[in-house]
C-alpha cells in the first residue's frame, strides 16, 4: 500500500511537469505565430490535463474510500462505547439504588437498637451493680467514699472535738464542691498526647485545680475527680452532665446491646431454675 502511494505520488509529479513543459512550448509558439504547431501543442495539453485531473480524481476517491472505512470503524467503536457506557450507568444507577434501601434500613436498625438499649438502661437502673457483669453506669458520676475517707483520715486527730456529722457535713461539702467543679464547661483540665500514632486527650496533671486537691485530700480523691471528668469529657463533652449507660464493668467499656441481652438471658435461667427449685420443695412439703 505505502508503495502504491509512492508511485501515484511520483507519477503525478511526473505529469505536472509535463504541463509545465507543454506550457513552456505553448508560450514558444505562439511567439513565432505558427498556428498548427501551436494547435497540436494545445490538444496535447488539454489532453495531459484532463488525464492530469482523471489521475487526481482517482487519487481522491482513494483517500475518500479510505476515510469512509475509518469512520465507519470509528462509528461501529463509539457505538460499541456508547453501549458499554449506558450499561455501566445502569448498573450505577442499581447501586446508587440499592445503597440508599440499605441506608433506610440501617437507619431503622438503628433506631431499634437504640430503643433496645433504652430499655435495658430502664430495666437495669435500679439493679445493684456490685458482682455484675453489666449493669449501668452514670458517667460522670463523682464518687463521695473518698471524700468521706479522706476527711475522716485528715481529722483522725481531733475526732474527740469534731463531732461525726460535723465531718459528714465537712465531706458532703468538699464533694459537693469538687462535683460543681467538673460539671463546669469553662473548666477544661486536659491536655492532648500521642500514643501509637493517636492523638488523645488526658488529664493535664499540672492543672493547678487538680495539683491543690491531691495536695488536700489525697490519691483517691484526685483519682474520683479525674475518672468522673475523664467519662464525661468522652462521653457527654458539651452538655457535662451525667448520663446513664449499659456498662461492661468486667471490661470497663460500654456494653453492647448483644451483651446486656445475653446477660438478662442467662440471670432469667438463673432466676428460673431457682423457681423451680423452690415450686419443688412447697410440691414436697404439701405431699
């Protein structure tokens, strides 16, 4: 094919500089006016000319086959394309359907679990928690025992002037303080470190606050405070308030609404086993 277009090219290079030739020829004769010679020189470029054009046209319709051929390739290609493009929109379109029904109904599970463990928390609230697994937990909650112990031990001294409800009142007072104190949004005694990678927040030791309190009243009372703001700064920030929570107290953590159901399961058969122990004695007793 490459050589086909070599030979077309030299060919018409060829027959342009023939009519150069014949018009170089043409001008010569008319200039010594012999009408005939210059007749016949005209009939052949005439001629050459139209075998000039016919040869030119021939060149067109080629290069105008080969351009139909790769439109018609590019026409069959953009088709195809066009077919696989509206295909892939389809199934995004699935997709893009298909993530919103999964969105609507992890919303709804959601919500149901959220109601669930509503009701484990009112169910729980009023269970002791001592030797429990889960129960409930108020977060934020500061405990008073180390205010009392270390009222108590700070005035050991003089117990035989102080009366008891004198230092009851003394500890009450100092708790009552202190769980003023971590409910207060203005006060933020936290400080931000890097632990495997992770920024994290933590109680600011040097905080001037929490420096005078272990001072006063000791380990336990400084660590009461610091876990009470530590809960409530990860789990209620804003409001800094108490909030109740389904509780693993053997892992220290938030318990799953999974956990806190198995666990009512598994008192209830306890619970019932010891019925049916005590309805199999009064059976006996009444025989």
């Amino acid at each position: 094919m490459e050589q086909t277009k070599d030979d077309n090219t030299t060919r018409l290079a060829e027959k342009q500089k023939r009519q150069g030739e014949l018009k170089r020829r043409l001008v010569q004769l008319e200039k010594k006016t012999n009408p005939k010679e210059v007749l016949a020189v005209e009939l052949e470029r005439v001629k050459d000319t139209i075998d000039l054009m016919m040869h030119m046209g021939e060149q067109y319709m080629d290069v105008k086959m080969k351009m139909d051929t790769i439109t018609t390739d590019l026409k069959v290609k953009i088709k195809a394309m066009n077919e696989d493009l509206n295909e892939k929109m389809e199934r995004v379109d699935d997709l893009e359907a298909l993530t919103q029904v999964l969105l609507v109904k992890q919303s709804k599970i959601n919500d149901e679990l959220q109601e669930a463990r509503k009701e484990l928390i009112n169910g729980l609230q009023d269970v002791s928690t001592s030797n429990h697994v889960i129960g409930v937990k108020r977060l934020g909650d500061l405990d008073d025992k180390p205010f009392f112990k270390a009222v108590k031990h700070k005035r050991s001294g003089k117990m035989e002037e102080e009366k008891s409800f004198d230092l009851s009142k003394k500890a009450i007072d100092l708790w009552s303080l202190w769980d003023r104190r971590i409910r207060d949004a203005q006060w933020h005694p936290f400080k931000i470190i890097k632990v495997g990678g992770k920024h994290q927040e933590v109680i600011d030791d040097k905080d001037e606050k929490l420096k005078g309190l272990k001072n006063e009243l000791g380990d336990e009372a400084y660590k009461a405070v610091s876990e009470a703001l530590t809960e409530m700064n990860e789990y209620n920030p804003s409001g800094r308030y108490i909030i109740s929570e389904l509780w693993n107290f053997e892992e220290g953590r938030k318990a799953t609404v999974k956990e806190g159901i198995a666990y009512l399961l598994q008192k209830l058969k306890v619970y019932k086993g010891k019925m049916d122990q005590m309805k199999m004695m009064v059976d006996g007793w009444s025989d």
